[in-house]
C-alpha cells in the first residue's frame, strides 16, 4: 500500500453501510414474519364469524331466542 494513512471517514461509512445491510435483511426478516401474522390473524377472524353464526343456528333450533321473521 501507500505511505497514505487510511481515510477515517471512509472507514467509519463503510462500518455504516455493513450494519445498514445487515439491518435491511432483517427489516425483510421482519416484514415476512409480519405478513404470515396478518394471515393467520385473518384466518383466525374468518373462524370466529363462522361459529358465530353456528351459535345463531344452534339457538335458534333450541328456541333460545325468536326465530327470525322470514
């Protein structure tokens, strides 16, 4: 190499930018993670809705509540 001493601010940028990339990869990380949360959050929601409405059915043929008027 040459008798030139290392720039300090270029050392100091490129640390940055590793660190910065290894903060992208796990933002993606993160994003995956949370996208598969929201589905099974969703899937989850579309359960409680359908035995909601079992519930109603199952009331209604016990005559637990009026029959709704057709």
């Amino acid at each position: 190499m040459s008798g030139e001493p290392e720039n300090l601010v270029l050392t100091y940028l490129r640390r940055i930018d590793t660190k910065v990339d290894g903060l992208r990869a796990d933002m993606v990380e993160v994003k995956q993670r949370i996208g598969f949360l929201e589905e099974q959050c969703a899937s989850i929601s579309r359960r409680v809705d359908r035995i909601a409405g079992d519930v109603e059915r199952i009331k209604t043929r016990l005559d637990l509540v009026d029959a709704p008027i057709n």
